[in-house]
C-alpha cells in the first residue's frame, strides 16, 4: 500500500509539472482557449459527385478482388 500511494504522488507529480509546460507551450504558440476553423466553404454539388465516385472506384475494386 505504501509503494502504490508513493508510485501515485509521483504519477500525479509527473502529469502536473507535464501539464504546466503543455500550457506554456500552448500560451507561445498564441493559444488563447478558442479554437479556429479556417474554411468557410459549404459543401458544393461537384463534392457529392466526387464522393460517389470514389465509393464506386472502392466498391468496384472490392467486386473484383472478390
């Protein structure tokens, strides 16, 4: 009992002091909590079409490897 409560205050040593240079480095990096999605565009029809397309090159070659 006494290794497996000094193996955890370790363990939870390790994680923190881990976790505070995580945080430091997020903070240089220009991290402010919000994260940004940079692509404003919708789905177009041509998308659909490419979509399908590849499904059918997969389906086919699995139809053929069968």
């Amino acid at each position: 009992m006494k290794s497996t409560g000094t193996v955890g205050g370790i363990l939870f040593m390790r994680v923190f002091d881990k976790s505070q240079r995580l945080w430091q480095a997020m903070l240089c990096r220009g991290y402010d909590g919000n994260i940004r999605v940079s692509y404003e565009r919708s789905l177009m029809h041509q998308d659909g079409l490419l979509a399908i397309l590849g499904f059918g090159i997969i389906l086919s070659g699995w139809l053929v490897g069968r």
